[in-house]
C-alpha cells in the first residue's frame, strides 16, 4: 500500500441547536468585528437569528446559483465597502460559493453555516460562471476556517430539496472511489457517507421534522465532502459543472439525475470500487443499492424536467470529452458519453 494523502486544516462544529452560540464562539476567536453575512432571501431570517450576537457591518443577500462573475464582482465590492474582517455564509451552496469567490480575491476568512448537505463548505475547489461557461479551482484561500453543523437549520428544507441534495453529497461519496487523488483514506470516509446517507435520507423523508436522520445525513454529508476535497473531481463532477454552466441548471438535482448513469458506466470497470459502495448500501451490488435509495426517495430522475434542451446534448458531450480526468475507469468516447447523457436527459434507469 502506497499513498499520498492530504487534510485539509479546518475546525468542525457538530450540535443540534447550537448555531448562534458556535457562530458567536467562532467570531470570537477570530476577532471579528466587521462580519458580511451572505445569505439568500429565503435564508434571511435564519441568518438574522443565527448572527444576533455577532458584529454584523452588511448583509449581503444577491445569492445565484453557479456564482455568476459579475454577481461574484458585486460581492467583493460590498466587502471592500464596507471594510469587512470576515465571512459568514449561510444557507446552501450558492451562498458557501459566493462566499468563496470573495475569499478568493481578499483572503478573508470564511465561517460556514449549511443549512442543505452541499458539502462546498468542506472544500477548497471555487467554481464561477461566465458566458455559460462554469470554471471551477482550488485554492486553500477559499476553504472555510470553521463549518458550523446544526441540524436543527436543516428541518426547514423541503423533503424534495433534502433529496436533491443528500443525493448531490452521496455524489461526492461515489466520485471518490474513482477521482484522481484517491486513496484508501478517501474511500473509507466516502463508504461511511455512504452508509450514514443511507440511514439518513429515508429517515428524513419519513419523519422531515425529525433531528436523528437529518443529523445522519449532515454527517454523511461532511463525510462525504472531506472524501471529495482530497480525492479530487471525478467524471461524475466534470458532467455536471458543464451542464450547470451551460443550461443554468439546479445544481443539486443535477447530480441526483447524473449519478446513477455514472455509477452504471463506472461500475463494472472498477470492481473493488463497486465492492465497496455496494457494501456500504448493504446491497447485492452497487447499482442496486442505489436504485434501491432512489426509488425509496422517489429521486429526480430526468434532465429533461429540470430545463436542459434535448439540442443541448450533443454540445454538452464535447465539452465534458474535454474535461474528463485522467484514469477514469471507463475509457470515455463522445458516442458513450452522448449515450449516458441522453439516457440522463431521457430519465432512462
């Protein structure tokens, strides 16, 4: 056995209920005393509850998916104008991003509060939309100092957006297995995302009010995220950030449509991969476990309901040929990535 791993340095704060009383702690011991919060509209009054005692100088709402550069532009200029020392996002992954992009250019620190299970907030990868051309990064600048977990901000998130988005960080879990840097460490925390989405999401959709599976699935999501920082963007990955730059596409029903087809067109060439991501849904194989959780869910299942052109299809296989990374366990062609996107677009299983 012979790896290169690497960690990322970030402090973790897990507990139900305990949101403004981490924030706060938080601001604190970065001697903060001119935060920009960013949030979406809809996340306001959360926000505002959650940053109640901490030195708030802008709130900062222009949220959109995919981080736009002008909307990205606007934000720095807030955060200059308002002679910000930090950041505090709340809410999903477009507010975690937005936050990115202003670290990226200032080197502020960033404090995450999720309120979704996008995992962005345990990476150091940046991503800006420009011409519907998303390009996406690293670097560490952009990774949060400190993620605030509170499961209790989750309970407002509908059953149907909690599945679009435990799937997007099941996603993060099965790219890992295949995705450039990985390594045993990375699989073994991305086996346990697994199993604890496994456990979670169902749990969520059975009882959405319930603290125990949305606390498993905000596990499994940071599980599943800290797998994919290190581990690298896989095939998976690559499809789905062409797509959303290109059509505009809701991110996290993105990934729960394209995952299955990845996994399938993946499988069969990677089998201790497969062996492992079938173990961790305690099924016959890996397809089938998640087919299982998918119908179980009643997971999105076709591009086609979410806005993406059947025109699009040939334009999209392109650009992602010339994404795909190294090593990917499938050799890809443009005829079975058209293939595996059209039955995508299609909704075929």
């Amino acid at each position: 056995m012979r790896f290169d791993h690497d960690t990322l340095a970030q402090r973790v704060r897990f507990g139900s209920g305990l949101a403004a009383a981490n924030l706060a702690a938080e601001a604190e011991a970065l001697g903060a005393a001119r935060l920009m919060v960013i949030s979406s509209p809809s996340s306001r009054a959360v926000a505002t509850r959650i940053a109640a005692d901490v030195p708030v100088a802008h709130w900062h709402d222009e949220v959109v998916m995919h981080v736009p550069v002008e909307v990205a532009s606007r934000a720095r200029a807030a955060a200059a104008a308002h002679e910000v020392d930090a950041l505090v996002s709340v809410g999903g992954g477009s507010a975690t991003g937005l936050a990115k992009a202003v670290a990226l250019t200032t080197g502020l620190p960033i404090v995450a509060v999720p309120t979704t299970y996008a995992g962005s907030e345990a990476t150091s990868v940046w991503g800006l939309t420009e011409n519907a051309r998303k390009t996406t990064g690293t670097d560490p600048r952009v990774l949060p100092r400190t993620i605030v977990y509170d499961a209790a901000l989750t309970v407002g998130l509908p059953v149907e957006l909690s599945v679009a988005s435990g799937l997007n960080a099941l996603a993060h879990c099965v790219d890992t297995m295949w995705a450039p840097r990985t390594d045993p460490i990375n699989q073994a925390l991305a086996a346990e995302g697994i199993r604890a989405l496994h456990i979670g999401l169902p749990a969520v959709t059975a009882d959405p009010a319930g603290l125990d599976g949305r606390e498993h699935a905000l596990y499994g999501a940071h599980l599943a995220a800290v797998a994919f920082a290190s581990a690298g963007s896989g095939l998976h990955h690559k499809i789905c950030h062409v797509l959303g730059g290109m059509f505009d596409l809701p991110h996290a029903q993105t990934h729960a449509v394209v995952l299955p087809h990845v996994l399938a067109f993946n499988a069969p060439s990677a089998p201790s991969a497969e062996r492992r991501i079938a173990a961790a849904f305690d099924a016959p194989s890996a397809v089938d476990g998640l087919a299982q959780l998918r119908a179980q869910l009643d997971a999105p299942r076709a591009l086609r309901d979410y806005g993406m052109p059947a025109a699009g299809i040939d334009a999209a296989a392109a650009a992602v040929l010339a994404a795909v990374p190294a090593g990917n366990p499938t050799p890809v062609t443009l005829e079975n990535l058209t293939t595996l996107l059209r039955a995508a677009w299609e909704g075929t299983p």
